[in-house]
C-alpha cells in the first residue's frame, strides 16, 4: 500500500498542537460561559480566561494587554486595520501604500479603499521579493495615512525589514501595519523592538485553531484610532464587536506561547530541513530556480520553479506530497500568482512551480521522500514533454 501524504503546506494551514487541544478543551463544556456575562460565576471565569490570554499574547508581543483585539483571523484583522484606519484617518489625508506582493486580504480591502475614493499606491518588490525602501520614501506623501508591508510573505517567504520601514514610516508620521500571520512564531518579531503601528495574526497559521485572530494595535506613542467594521455589543472596545470565541481565545495564546518558546530551535530544525531539500533536488535536477531572496527569508520556506514542466502535471504527479503550486488554482483557468508575476517570474514557471512550506512535525525522511519524488516526477514529464516552451526562460533579473 502507498504511504500517507507528506504534508508539507504549512503556509495554507497547520495541524492545531495537542498541547493547544487540550488547553481549549474545558472551555467548550465546563467553563463555557460569555465572557460578556459579568453578573455570574460562569461568564466572570471566561471573562478571567480571555484577560489571561489577552496578558499571555500581548507578553509574547511585547505589548501591553489591553493592545490586543481578536478576530475571526488574519483577514478580518487585515480589513480591520486598512479599512478602520483609512477611515478613523481621512481627515487627516486619504493616501494608503501596500506592496504587489501582499495577501489578497491586504491587496482587496486597499482596492476597496481605492473603489471608496481614496488613492493607492501597490509598489513594486525587488526581484528577490524585498521592498526597496527608497521606494517606498518616494511613494509617502503628506496625505498618506497609512502603510501597510507584511512581515514574513506566504509564497516565496522573504522577510521585509520592517525595523528600517518603521523607522521611516515613523519619521514621516504616517502609521505602519503588517500582516505577520506567516511570520509571527517562526522570526523575532517584537513590538517593543520593531516600529510598527498594527499587526495581524492567524490563529491556524501558528497551530492553533482556525476561525481565531489578532489585531494588535499601539495603544500610546502614537495611539492608533480605528474606525469599527462590525457593530453589536460593543465587545474589543467597541472595535469588534460579538461574543467572544472562548476556546479558541484560549488556543491562540497557548499556540503563540508555545511557538515563542520553541521559536529559536525550531527555526534551526526547518531551516537544516529546508536546506536539505533544496540541496537534494537541485542537486538532482537543472533548470530550477529558487524564487526569493536566498538569505531574508521563513526557515521553512521553500518556492522553487521547474524549467521544461507542465505545470498541471506538476502538482498531480506529486500526489502524494502536499504542496502548492504558483497558480491560484480558484478557477478553470488557473492564473500565475500575483507574487511570482511581481518577482518577474514568466507565467509559463510561475504555473510550474511549486511552494513548500515546512512544519513542527515533518521529519528528515519525509522531506527525504518528498525530494525523490519532486525529482523523479520532474525528470518523467521533461522525458515526456521535451522541449517544453518554458525551458530556461526563468533566468531572474539578476
Ligand atoms: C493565511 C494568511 C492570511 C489569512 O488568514 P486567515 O486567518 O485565514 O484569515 C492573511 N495573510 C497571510 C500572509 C496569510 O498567510
């Protein structure tokens, strides 16, 4: 019988910790009160177990509790600082910058910004996926109101530098958001350390539950206003309100605390891993190009393109392996991802590429097979599809 798959889409989602299952488990039968319920002994102790988890994750920000708001997750967080900042700020001006490489759920509520009247600047990355940040100096007006730049992106991984971004978004006054969902338990990212204004954060992405989020936003120096998206109880301060996800509140903080704790020698074991795939199957093969930059990037991230390959026949090859590839596989007609388009990479490589993203649980064996099959599906379809049009014309500017 044929192994399990290997999972290796740790971009997408992981698997909720057991430590984590088990932290959430009394708080859907015994302790399942509303933590809005103030008058009694049940609502009182979700109330007590959501203000602990709110201390626990602001400790592992290095933010102060009252900073943290929960959503449904990254996207909700994503709107919520885009769209409640542009308009809490319009006043003041009506100018927003993102990145071409953004999540669509940073790329979708700026261009809902734009449908709305404000005006929108998507700058463009390197081709190793870093932001120049002369560029973005000469993008910021004096009606820019907010900037938003992840930290850590889910395609090709590389790492923005959000110490020097926030250091000029500070000096010109406008306010920083990142959407950290990939980076947050796998990079240091502290906001005590690193000048930015907003942060989101996913609660799957960081094997906790999904359905569960962050916003955290400064609360002095300077002290971010939000304009709410969602109105009802007026719970989160007014910014969000809805009863709140107990056990999933409880699962998000113990997942970042455990991701924390575990950060530095985790991120050692992905990366030896990482570069152990990568060492084996461009040892094996040619024609294939890293997509990223090689140095500022995830540990467990790898994006590479397959010169001379189909790409649909690509990724049903690699049955057995979990991965994803360069296209957004959403419609019969599948498009190249606006990440590898952004980076320079031909339609032709972006649909034959494919995105591995590494896990807590994936073992040198697994990565081991993972590479054996990537290099014998490929060395298969290039004997069958020789001379395929895409040969070689990924060279990266550069
Ligand atoms: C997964 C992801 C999101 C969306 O998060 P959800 O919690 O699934 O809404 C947003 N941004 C990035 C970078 C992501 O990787």
């Amino acid at each position: 019988m044929s192994e399990s798959p290997v999972y290796l889409d740790h971009h997408a989602t992981t698997p909720v910790d057991p430590r984590v299952v088990e932290a959430m488990l009394p708080y859907f039968t015994q302790q399942f009160g509303n933590a809005a319920s103030r008058t009694h002994a049940f609502g009182q102790a979700a109330q007590r177990a959501v203000e602990e988890a709110r201390e626990r994750i602001a400790s592992v920000l290095g933010a102060s509790a009252r900073e943290v708001v929960f959503t449904s997750g990254a996207t909700e967080s994503n709107n919520l600082a885009i769209l409640g900042a542009a308009e809490a700020y319009a006043a003041r001006g009506k100018h927003v910058i993102t990145l071409a490489t953004e999540h669509k759920a940073v790329l979708d509520p700026v261009a809902h910004l734009a449908e709305k009247g404000y005006e929108t600047t998507i700058l463009a990355v390197e081709p190793t996926g870093l932001l120049e940040i002369e560029r973005l100096e000469a993008a910021i007006r004096d009606d820019t109101v907010l900037v938003s730049v992840m930290a850590a992106n889910n395609e090709i991984g590389v790492l923005q530098d959000l110490a020097a971004i926030g250091r000029l978004t500070r000096d010109r006054g406008v306010l920083l958001h990142t959407d950290a969902a990939q980076a947050i338990g796998k990079v240091e990212l502290r906001v005590d350390e690193v000048p930015v204004d907003l942060l989101s954060i996913s609660g799957h992405k960081v094997y906790g539950p999904k359905g569960i989020g962050v916003l955290w936003l400064r609360g002095k120096n300077p002290r971010v206003r939000l304009r709410a998206r969602q109105f009802g109880g007026g719970h989160e301060r007014g910014l969000r309100s809805g009863t709140l996800d107990v056990p999933a509140i409880v699962g998000i903080a113990t997942a970042l605390e455990l991701g924390e704790s575990e950060r530095a020698i985790e991120a050692r074991r992905l990366g030896g891993l990482r570069d152990r795939l990568c060492e084996r199957i461009l040892g094996e093969l040619d024609d294939v190009v890293v997509h990223g930059d090689r140095d500022r990037r995830l540990p467990g991230n790898l994006n590479l393109g397959f010169g001379g390959v189909p790409g649909e026949a690509l990724l049903t090859g690699l049955r057995d392996i979990a991965v994803s590839s360069g296209s957004a596989c959403t419609s019969a007609d599948p498009q190249p991802s606006h990440v590898l388009a952004a980076i320079g990479v031909s339609p032709q490589v972006a649909h034959a590429s494919l995105r591995f993203g590494i896990g807590r649980h994936n073992t040198t064996a697994e990565i081991d097979r993972a590479a054996a099959r990537v290099v014998e599906v490929v060395r298969h379809l290039r004997a069958i599809y020789p001379g395929d049009e895409s040969r070689f014309e990924t060279v990266r500017p550069e």
